[in-house]
C-alpha cells in the first residue's frame, strides 16, 4: 500500500554543519549504535530496500544522510556509533557533529533511537538521551530486530525500557519493531506522521 514515507528521495550526505539543508519545514533524525538497523528501519519505513544503504560508501558512515518525502519533511540517518576499532579523533568528529546538529536544529521535532532489543541502552544510546533531555525534544524508541525474541522476551523488554524512560521529564514512547517482519510499522508511521505534521 502506498503512503507519504514512499516519496523518500536521498538528498544530501552532509560531513560540515556548514552543509545542512536550510531550515525548513520538519526534521526527524534517527540514532542508534552500528548494526542496531537505522538503515533498515528507514527502508522499511519508506518501502525502498535500499534506500539508505544507496548513499552508504565506505568513507561516509561519519555523516548525516538526508532523504526528503517532500520541501517540508525529511528523515536524518545519523552516523552510527559503537565502533571499539574506531580512533579517538573519528569518534570525536562525530560527537562534534552530532552535538552540532542536535542542540541546534530548530526544526528537529524529535529523535528516532533505534535499539536492538537484545541489547538495549549502551552507553553510546545514553549520550543520545541525553541530547534528546537537553533539548527537550520527544523521543521514541525502536527496539529492534523484534523478530529474534519470542513474544515473552518481548514483552519484558517492552516494558523494562519504558520503565527506565518515565523518569526523564520528556515526552518518550517506546516500541517493538522489526523489519524483516510485520512488526511496527504502523506504530512508527503514526508517530512520524504526528512529528512531521503529515496530512496538514
Ligand atoms: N532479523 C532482523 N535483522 C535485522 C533487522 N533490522 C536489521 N537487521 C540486520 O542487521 C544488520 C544491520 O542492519 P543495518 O540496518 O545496516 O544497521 P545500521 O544501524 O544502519 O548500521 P550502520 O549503518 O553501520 O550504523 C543487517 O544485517 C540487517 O539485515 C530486523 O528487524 N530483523
Ligand atoms: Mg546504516
């Protein structure tokens, strides 16, 4: 069935804040560690397979990537992080970038955190709660690769996570999803379209 995410088009792949869009409209950015299913989620969303793998060259992975449905609303891929390999001096490129852009960004509406939910909350995931607590912006969580717990597991998890999101003093919900099956999508569409003001 066709729907407003199908629309996405890649835009830009941005390495300098210098490089952003022009603030217009709405934005909705997606974090979580690497491997966690960003990308996945994103082509899930937008019915693309490889959406957002297309703009994935080696040499990237450290900027943000842009897909726009439309002048007002965009989806942002953040960098991934969580890499032991990477430098010192790369993993603080990509703080400064991220800082940057999420303490900045007047038309961010909210952050997307993508978690697998076999491992939830990394250190790397707090400093994402983090940003999202100072900027007072809502947060939904995707627990990813729902797929791989069996509905028990699932069910504790759901609710381990949102327990230890009630205390933050910002608008959270969080939710199951997967993308190799049918598991959340339309949870994460409402969210969106609510964020991204879709329909008005
Ligand atoms: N079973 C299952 N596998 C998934 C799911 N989502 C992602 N994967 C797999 O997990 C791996 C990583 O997914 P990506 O979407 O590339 O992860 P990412 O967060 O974009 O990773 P980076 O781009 O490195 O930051 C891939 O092999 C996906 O096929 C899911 O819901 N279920
Ligand atoms: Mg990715």
């Amino acid at each position: 069935m066709s729907n407003f995410y199908n629309q996405a088009k890649f835009e830009i792949s941005v390495a300098a804040i210098k490089q952003l869009p022009p603030e217009q409209g709405y934005e909705v950015a997606f974090a979580g560690r690497s491997n966690a299913g960003k990308s996945s989620a994103i082509n899930a969303l937008t019915g693309r397979r490889s959406l957002a793998r297309t703009s994935k060259t080696p040499g990237r992975t450290q900027h943000l990537n842009f897909f726009r449905m439309d002048e007002q609303r965009a989806l942002v891929d953040l960098p991934g992080y969580g890499y032991a390999k990477v430098p010192e001096s790369v993993k603080r490129q990509w703080y400064e970038l991220i800082d940057n852009y999420l303490s900045n960004r007047q038309i961010l509406s909210g952050i997307v955190l993508i978690m697998d939910s076999r491992h939830p909350f990394g250190r790397s995931d707090q400093q994402i709660i983090d940003w999202a607590v100072a900027g007072s912006l809502p947060l939904h969580v995707l627990l990813s690769k729902a797929d791989k717990l069996g509905s028990n597991q699932r069910a504790n998890t759901l609710r381990e996570v949102r327990k230890q999101l009630t205390s933050l003093g910002i608008d959270t919900s969080t939710q199951l999803f997967s993308a190799t099956q049918p598991i959340g999508l339309e949870e994460l569409r409402a969210t969106l379209d609510g964020w991204l003001h879709v329909g008005e």
